[in-house]
C-alpha cells in the first residue's frame, strides 16, 4: 500500500456519504492529493493529469469515509466486571452501589490511577477501535471529578491522539455525577465545575468541548445551563446528556446554545425535536447503552427523520453501561434495536458523527475533504450492519497515510 499521502484508488464502490442512499458511485476513482482528496468519479472519466500519480487497485471493493466515534468515555481505571456479575445474581443497582460500586468505584479507582497507569489501561482500547476503521474518536472525561483528576483524564486522552494515527476530540464532562464530597451540595459541585475547571482545562487547552449529564439523577436544565454559560465565556462548544431516563428538556437547552449535539434521547419530547432541527445540531444514538441497560424505551426516530435532525451512532464505550468497545457493532444493533436503515446507520458513523464533533472537513469522500478513508472487503454497505464478528477492513488511510 502507498505511505505517502499523493496517489489514486481507482475501481473501487465509493459511497461517497453525499446524500441519503449514500451517493454509492461504482467503478470509482479517488485521487488524493497531499493528505486531501482532490478529485472522486467514474475510473472511466480520470483526468489524465493524475495518470502519473501512484496507482492502487480497489478491485471492486467498498470505500467509505473513515469511521467517527463521536461520544466515548475511552479513559478510565479499574473494572466493573464484578457488578455484571452481581447483578446477573439478583443484587441491585442500590445494593451494588451501599458496597462501594457503580460509578463511584470507577471514579475511586480513576483518582488512584497515576497518569501513566491510566494511560496503559486506555491506549488499547483506543487501538481497537483504529483497527475497526476508525480515524476520529472523542473522549470524555467524567470520572475524575474533582479539578487534578479531570485534568489527569483530559491529559491521557490528548496522549492518545499524540501517540495514535487517529484524531482525539477531548469533551470535558465534570458534570457527570456528583463526588462524594458534594454530597447534598450539587449547587457546590457546579460552582466548582464552572469557576474552576472549565477554566483550568481552557488554560490547559485541553478541552475542545463541555457536556454535562442533564437527569433526575444527575445535574437540572438550571444547573447545566450554567455549565453551558461557563462553556461559552470561554469559547467552548456544548454537549449534553439528555432525556437517557427522563424528559428534562435538556435537548432544547442545549439547541439554544447551538450545540453540537445531544445524545441518548429515548425520552426526547417534541419541543426538543423541534429546537434541535431549528439549530441543526446532531441527534447522537447510543444503542450499546440501550442493550447493556436492557432499556425498553426506543428514541423517537421517526420524528428526528420527519424533522431533518441529523442522527449518528456512537459507542458511548464506558465501564458502566456500555463496556462495549466496536462501533460496526453499533451500527448492527442501530438497525436491529432502533429501525435504522443500513443507510443511516453508515451516515451516523461517517458524516454525521463528524458534525457531532464540529467537523466538516471529513465525513465524505468528496474534493476537500480529508482523505481519512476506509477500503472493506465487503460488495455492498449493508453487509457490515447484517453480520458482526469479522472484521471487513481491508485498508485505512488516515490524512492520506496508510495505517
């Protein structure tokens, strides 16, 4: 396979993510061109200009764009095996949590964890989802919660994205609980959140975005928006948590601060359908969640189709409930558990996940964008969403390098 970022795939279906029947254009030509993709058509039409580039065969199979796993918890220490199988014993999530489990236990473990250490846990994780076809993965932070450790997680994850070929969106999430040092202080928690660790991350340049858990077990629309507000002073992109258990019409607040997304979504009521299509932020679907919880309420995808809301598909990968670390995975249960068409399911992992990220230079193959491309071994788009267990990747090029 060519290492350098200038040469041409020719003979290969390229969907092109371009429309929703994915624009697939077969017997294709991509010519990439310093690490950009500067010309996608017919084999038959290739400008003879390109003739001397350095030519690989795609023999027929499908290129896509690389794949975006847009809402992960990828940095974490310790394991939460143990609860899996308490649980599958008839403990419950109360009982697990008065012995000293659920999230607290892996905030405890995450705290103890040195830098190094932590970093050593997460890098494979990291790894595995490379060699599935990804090039662009967020991490949020969440299990620190407290100022040092945030940061910590914060740092590792950059670490990831400086010692890995892929891209690494840092998503600061310190209102994901509340530590145990807050108890009954919520208001507290938040007071440090915005006055002291969002802008300690800033300063850090270690953030590229701020969530916030936004549930009747976790913060209110009044406490979020403050973090949103804290987000927006400096300069930072907005996420939320939202409507997972409840109607908390979190999705609304964060339209109205034109975030990038919202993820989760069983409970999104209409108001928050309709404030999400008017700001045209990303609907983000976590069906790994949805099956590890054993949850029962769908998203209403219908009426995010009806209102043009983009929707993309994540792994929401975590220790707690959703250990599951394979976006194609994601994209088989999107469309066993939710109803999404194949089509969907390739536009919430390619294009649609780039935009839950703020990205628009990738996500497509088309002239401009970053050739971040997958080549599978695989005839048509939907054989990756009908089976799981092989792994189809024949070649990834991220920036135009081969991995």
């Amino acid at each position: 396979m060519p290492n350098h970022r200038s040469f041409v795939i020719h003979s290969v279906a390229a969907a092109r993510m371009n429309a929703p029947d994915l624009g697939l254009l077969t017997d294709a030509s991509v010519v990439i061109a310093d690490g950009k993709i500067a010309w996608v058509g017919k084999s038959s039409a290739l400008p003879a200009s390109f003739n001397d580039l350095p030519q690989l065969n795609g023999e027929g199979k499908l290129l896509t764009p690389a794949l975006t796993d847009c809402h992960t918890h990828l940095v974490w220490a310790g394991s939460r095996a143990n609860e899996f199988r308490q649980r599958l014993h008839g403990a419950s999530y109360q009982e697990i949590a008065e012995a000293g489990g659920g999230i607290l236990s892996t905030v405890n473990a995450t705290r103890e964890a040195t830098e190094e250490e932590l970093f050593a846990q997460s890098l494979p994780r990291a790894q595995a989802l490379l060699k599935q076809g990804v090039a662009h993965i967020e991490i949020k932070s969440g299990y620190g919660l407290s100022l040092r450790d945030e940061l910590k997680q914060l740092r590792v994850a950059r670490r990831i994205g400086a010692e890995l070929p892929l891209k690494v969106s840092t998503t600061l999430l310190a209102a994901h609980a509340l530590p145990p040092e807050f108890e009954n202080n919520s208001d507290g928690y938040i007071d440090l959140v915005c006055n002291k660790i969002i802008p300690a991350a800033a300063a850090e340049n270690l953030v590229d975005a701020v969530d916030v858990f936004c549930e009747n077990i976790g913060f209110s629309r009044a406490q979020s928006e403050r973090v949103f507000q804290a987000a927006a002073a400096h300069g930072l992109p907005v996420k939320i948590h939202a409507e997972q258990l409840s109607d908390q019409d979190g999705s609304a607040l964060m339209a109205e601060y034109q975030g990038l997304s919202a993820d989760h979504l069983e409970y999104l009521s209409a108001n928050g359908i309709a404030a999400m299509a008017k700001s045209g932020s990303v609907a983000v679907l976590l069906p790994g969640a949805f099956y590890f919880l054993r949850e029962t309420k769908l998203p209403p995808v219908q009426a995010l189709r009806d209102a043009g809301v983009p929707i993309a598909i994540a792994t929401d990968a975590n220790p707690g409930s959703s250990p599951l670390i394979q976006l194609p995975l994601m994209m088989h249960m999107a469309c066993a558990f939710f109803r999404l068409t194949p089509e969907e399911a390739w536009l919430g992992v390619t294009r649609n996940g780039a935009r839950a990220l703020g990205e628009r230079n990738q996500g497509e193959i088309a002239e401009g964008q970053r050739a971040d491309l997958a080549l599978w071994n695989l005839s048509s788009p939907e054989q990756i969403c009908y089976e799981f267990g092989i792994n189809p990747l024949a070649q990834l090029w991220i920036d135009g390098a081969a991995i």
